[in-house]
C-alpha cells in the first residue's frame, strides 16, 4: 500500500516537521493584522497594584507588546518595580521564575522598545533600558506606563 499525500495534507505534515515554518507562518500573519503607519496599540489596563497581579497578568495573557507607531505626543511614563506592593523577598523569587518563562515575549518587547523613539525617549534620564521593562500599560486617559525591573 503506498500513501499519496494531498497537497494540504502535505504542507500540514511539513509545518508539524518543520517548527521554522510555523514560526515564520505567525510572522507573516502579524505584519498582515499590523498594517504600516498603524496606531499603537496596547490594550487598556492599569499598570498592576500588587505583586500578586502582575504574577497573574504574566501568567495569563503574558507580555503585551504595542504595535505600531506611538504618537509623538503621547504621555509615557516609568514605574518601578519597588512602587508594586508586596514585592519581597519570596515573590520576587517567583517572578524571576515567570519572567524566564516569558524571556521570549520580553526579548520581542525590548526590540519593539528600541524601535521606537517615544519609548526609548520616556527611558532617557534614567538607569533603565529597553531590557529593563517587563510591562507596558495604557490607562483609560491614554497615559502609557512602562513597568522597569529595577533590580541588578
């Protein structure tokens, strides 16, 4: 008995062979949904209050990264990691272990920080670099907070 695959049966047998393909499949897929000259876009959420959410938003939905351009005029501000209460000794063991579990989404995030001249221009004046921001955040006013990990 001989297998002939068809041509769909085919490429789904190469993509599950080749995990490249799948990768860059995903790519093609996000330069289509993010047109150039696109807004950015960041979805509305306040910057989070306590450890305990931040642990929760990098487990659940993971990193947010904007796409697009950010406006000139848009309000970035900074936000250290020390202003998240409970940020002690026991749960920032627990998110050095998240943020090695998202380090793909944060290495993503920092390149789409240092593209942009908005981001990179809010981290001027301070010690921070794109590598330090593990959180980007938009109020309901449109003032976007860049999360910094203070820590050495």
């Amino acid at each position: 008995m001989t297998l002939r695959p068809t041509g769909p049966a085919l490429a789904a047998l190469l993509a599950m062979l080749t995990p490249g393909a799948a990768l860059a499949q995903d790519t093609i897929n996000a330069e289509e949904r993010v047109p150039s000259g696109a807004t950015m876009v960041i979805e509305t959420n306040e910057p989070p209050e306590t450890m305990d959410d931040l642990l929760a938003e990098l487990d659940g939905s993971g990193v947010a990264i904007p796409t697009g351009d950010i406006p000139e005029d848009a309000t970035v501000e900074t936000m250290s990691l020390d202003a998240i209460e409970g940020a002690g000794e026991g749960s920032l063991q627990v998110l050095d272990t998240a943020l090695a579990d998202a380090r793909t989404q944060l290495d993503m995030l920092g390149t789409r920080i240092r593209g942009d001249e908005v981001l990179t221009g809010a981290l001027e004046g301070s010690d921070a670099t794109a590598e330090d921001v593990i959180g980007v955040y938009k109020s309901e006013d449109g003032v976007i907070t860049l999360l910094i990990d203070t820590r050495d």
